[in-house]
C-alpha cells in the first residue's frame, strides 16, 4: 500500500454528530448508522478563501457542499449582481449532482 502524498482532513466524526441536523436535506436524517459511517469516511473537507469560486454554471459537479461556517453568495456573470445567500452552520447544497452523478 502506498502512503498518501497528502494529508486529507474527512473531519468524519463532525460529519456524523451533524448529519442528521444539516439544513435543507433530510435524506441523511433517514440513513442507518454504518451508512453515515461509509459516507463519513468518504468525505474531503476543503476551506475555501473569502472570494473563491466553487463552481461555474454550467460545469458539471459531483460534489455535495456542506457549509460548516461562513456565508455563501450567488455571483452571476451575466448581469453583474451579487446574490447574497444568508446560510447558517450545515447548510448543504448541491446533492442532486453528488447522488445522481454518472461516470
């Protein structure tokens, strides 16, 4: 087995004491234990930068995002404004991509 050339942070067991209270999605509040275990273990927790981009309308994305702190804001390109989205701890978005993807 080869060691890891990075250090990844799956913060698996923050994931498993707010899985079943994240906002918006009540799909994890259903799951048996050792399926949040399988998911936790799976999980790449990345801080984002003030002002980085998460994605692009139009890219295709597989990733569920769950906030852990922080806001979150809705740029479009196309007429220049700036939607604010007033989230609060666990928000998640995009689960339809992360649950549906097809490679």
């Amino acid at each position: 087995m080869f060691a890891s050339a990075v250090s990844i942070d799956h913060k698996g067991k923050a994931f498993l004491q707010y899985a079943k209270h994240i906002k918006g999605f009540d799909f994890f509040a259903n799951l048996p234990e050792e399926e949040l275990q399988a998911i936790s273990d799976r999980l790449v927790f990345k801080k984002f930068a003030r002002g980085e981009t998460f994605f692009h309308r139009g890219e295709l994305s597989n990733h569920l995002y769950i906030i852990e702190q922080g806001s979150v804001a809705k740029l479009d390109a196309f007429d220049r404004s700036v939607h604010s989205i007033d989230v609060s701890s666990h928000y998640s978005f995009g689960y339809m991509a992360f649950f549906y993807w097809q490679s």
